[in-house]
C-alpha cells in the first residue's frame, strides 16, 4: 500500500507556486510603494533608531477602529484568544477586534494570497514566515521596527527568545515583518512502561529512560536492538517521526549537512545529505526509524498509543495526541528530541508569528500593534502556552511566577503539557528556523520536496541519492 501511495504521489506531483505572489520585473516606484523590500535600505539590527518608514501616531485615535484578524485556531484556542480580546477591548473601549479563523495554514495563506490580490486583506494574521515572504512580493505586509522602537509604544525586543527574533529579522533589508506569537518545536514522547519493563538490559547498555537530555541516534540503535519485536514489551517501529519534512530537514542540520538559505539556493547536493539519507534509510529498513507513511496516516500518535512504536516525535503543540486513553493506556515520558551526535545539535523551530499588512490606516496599525503587544506581554504569553501546547516568545513569559509554577509543580491537569514545556525549555539554546523565501523556487516548495523524497525513501521507492536528485529535478535546479 505505501509504495502505491508514493509512486502516484510523485508520479502527479508538479511544483505550484500558490504560496508566492508574482509582480511585474519593473522598477518598483518607490514613492507609490515605500514600504516594499526594494525601497528599504538595509537596516542596522543593534539600532536604537526608528527607521522611519511606518508613521506611528502619537495616541489611539478615540474614533471607532475595527480589526480584522486572521487566524488557523480552532475552538479551544479560539476561546482563548477570544478571552484576551475581551480583555484588550475593555482597555480600549473604542476598539473592536474581529478574530475569524481561516481553517489551517494553507488554507489561510491561499485566502491571503485572493485577499491581496482583490485589495480586501484583514487588518492582521498569522502566518510562517515562507507565508510572509510571499505576502512581500506583493507589498502586503509592514515592517514593524517603528512600532518597535517608538518610545511610546515600543517594546523590548531583546526580551524576546533570540532564535525567534532571528527568524523574524530574516527578510530582505533585516527589518521584522512579523512578530512571534505562537511558537513551537518537537519534542520526543516515549513508551514509559515499555523502558521501565526493560530497565535492566537498557541500564546494562546505556540506555535508560531519561528525559533531561536527548538520546543520540547511536544511542536509537541500541534502543531499537532491545525494544523492537514482537515481544510483549517490545514494538514494531522504535520511533516514529510525525513530520517527514521536519524529519528532512532537522537530521540535515544534525549531520551538518545542506538545504537551503535565505536566498533561495537548494543546497542538498552534498555528501554529508547524502549520508545522512543512506543511513536514514538503512534504519527505515530495520524498523529503528518510521514516518506515519508506516500506517497509512497522516500523524503516528493512534499508533504510539497502541504501541507499533515505543516513541514517537512531533510537536508540542499536539502533547494531547499523544496521551494514551482507556483501559490500555500507559504512562509517558517526554524528553527533547533525538540528536544525530552532540557537536551539530538542533530542533525544528515552528509555529506562526503575526504580521500586519499594508492595506490599512495610522490607526489600524497603531491599534493593531498595541493588540499584539497585548497578546505577547509576559503574561499572556505564559497562559497562552500553559494552555495550548506553545511556548512562550519572551524570556520574561519564562521567568514569570506562574510559568514557573507550571514546569516544576503543575496541576494535575496540566501534568504532560508540563512534561512538554521542559522538554522543549531545554532544546531552546539550539533551535533552528527554516530560510524563508518567495521567488520562482519556493521555501514552501523545497519543504514538500523534502517531505516526498523522505516518504520515497520509506516506501523504498528511491535510493538517497535518486531522492537528492528528485529534489533538484523537481524544483528545477538542475
């Protein structure tokens, strides 16, 4: 069934490029357009200097001001959100804010991409950054440094985690077209009664259950020649990695590999991806290794809780998925991601940010800015990710009373969300984004490449070098 589904995935399978919006080659007027990539000189990061390209009023107009926010929550995020809009709006009785989910992230984007081009956006949204670097081939989005270093309204952006100031200062020129709102990475949930019903050979070899630091993939194969089999205490796969493309791209940069940068060059012709890949499928093959592709599923949580594999990677923002119910159920433990040996360590830094675009007044902008400021305090940054599964964007949000309370006392309630969160807390010093591009190759589209030749690789479809070659045939570089 598998090599069916991927020879006719890559048998129809051509690039589309949805994701970006194409303008004219032609000069860009700048005068009509000041706020577009190629009218923007580069700006100096460690400036304490508004650029002086967005205006920012002095005061919120007392006028009614309405805004339009865009977003891929469902109901139970949703609700949250909904809860600091009425909380934003007592503050600022003048203002209302209008929060319409878009269904998911492509989704969203598509609708994005139609609202551009029929000049009716929503005042803000979210978005991943390949979303955003479309959005300004199209002059769309706003750079927020005024906002940022007004004296009135600025905020301090070193408060915010490095790694995702870097992602958000990554578009052409340096400037932040966006801000980190909804921020996640991958976590590993491992088969805790299954380790502990073989604690002594794991102990023997080396291998016990721990959760304070990652298991190195030499370490997996040690793992795997214990826990997989058809034993009562054993598993069909080790472990499973919910996201082929994640997957991809994470052992990459643990292999010190290539893929990709910020203008556009696919770089995944080299002998360290191609390494990596050979040994990736050698483990495909012994069963160390597994994408949902093994189940015919899009996600291997259903088949971590009924145990086809003793561990399963994916993002915390979906810890719920991975909780075992019913009367088989078992206990879990949650630890940082897999890492290919200590020196290239890295994890998947995902999650949307929220940007505002460029077809809206002084005040909508100002009104807009004061809302994400709201939606990112300390605070509300540490109930946010209490309560979804992110984490919070601001050290401050880390280093709060209650978020603290929550990694090391949690409620009962909240118990694996803060199995999650300390997971996650520890892979904070190496997580990395991917390079966000829109020309006529694609962030989004390297991204699926990734994905296909990761899936081709299981199906036993493609050697690694054909799934290289794949890649570059694919998005017409070679």
């Amino acid at each position: 069934m598998k090599r069916l589904f991927m020879l006719l995935l890559v048998s129809v399978f051509t690039i589309s490029l949805a994701g970006c919006i194409t303008i004219d080659d032609e000069e860009i007027d700048c005068e009509l357009y000041p706020t577009h990539v190629d009218c923007l000189e580069d700006i100096d990061p460690t400036t304490s200097e508004a650029p002086g390209i967005v205006n920012v009023l002095d005061a919120l107009p007392t006028d009614e001001i309405i805004i339009t926010f865009w977003h891929v929550y469902g109901q139970e995020k949703a609700a949250l959100l909904n809860d600091y809009i009425v909380e934003f709006e007592a503050l600022y009785p003048n203002v209302t804010i209008n929060a319409e989910s878009q269904g998911g992230y492509d989704e969203l984007r598509n609708k994005t991409i139609l609202a551009i081009t029929s000049n009716n956006t929503p005042t803000m949204l979210v978005g991943y950054p390949d979303h955003v670097a479309g959005y300004l081939n199209g002059n769309a989005v706003i750079p927020l440094d005024d906002f940022i270093l007004d004296d009135t309204f600025g905020v301090d952006i070193t408060d915010f985690i490095d790694s995702y100031i870097e992602e958000n200062r990554q578009y052409q020129g340096g400037y932040m077209y966006s801000l980190p709102y909804s921020k996640s990475t991958e976590m590993v949930v491992i088969n805790k009664d299954i380790f502990d019903a073989n604690e002594t050979a794991l102990t023997a070899a080396g291998v016990a259950l721990r959760t304070d630091a990652p298991y190195t993939w030499a370490e997996l194969d040690i793992l795997a020649g214990i826990l997989v089999g058809n034993g009562a205490n054993q598993c069909e796969y080790l472990i499973n990695f919910d996201s082929a493309a994640n997957f991809f791209i994470n052992s990459v940069r643990q292999w010190d590999g290539g893929y990709t940068n910020s203008a556009g060059d696919i770089l995944v012709d080299n002998a360290n991806t191609l390494a990596m890949l050979e040994y990736v499928q050698d483990r495909f093959e012994d069963k160390t290794f597994a994408i949902p592709l093994a189940w015919d599923a899009d996600y291997g949580s259903a088949n971590f809780q009924e145990g086809d594999s003793c561990m399963t990677v994916g993002s915390t923002a979906g810890i719920k998925y991975n909780v075992p119910t019913g009367v088989d159920a078992f206990e879990i433990a949650v630890a940082p991601v897999p890492q290919y040996d200590l020196d290239n360590m890295s994890a998947v830094q995902q999650g949307p940010n929220v940007a505002i675009m460029e077809d809206t007044t002084d005040a909508e902008r100002l009104a807009a800015w004061l809302f994400i400021t709201y939606i990112t305090n300390a605070e509300n940054t540490a109930k946010w990710s209490m309560l979804t599964g992110y984490l919070p964007v601001r050290y401050s949000g880390y280093d709060s009373t209650i978020y603290q309370a929550f990694l090391t006392s949690p409620d009962a309630d909240y118990k694996y969300e803060s199995m999650t969160a300390n997971a996650a807390f520890l892979q904070i010093g190496y997580n990395d984004y991917d390079p966000a591009f829109a020309g006529r190759v694609t962030s989004s589209g390297a991204r699926l490449q990734a994905e296909i030749s990761m899936k081709a690789l299981f199906a036993g479809n493609a050697t690694a070098q054909q799934a290289i070659d794949s890649i570059l045939s694919q998005l017409g570089v070679n």
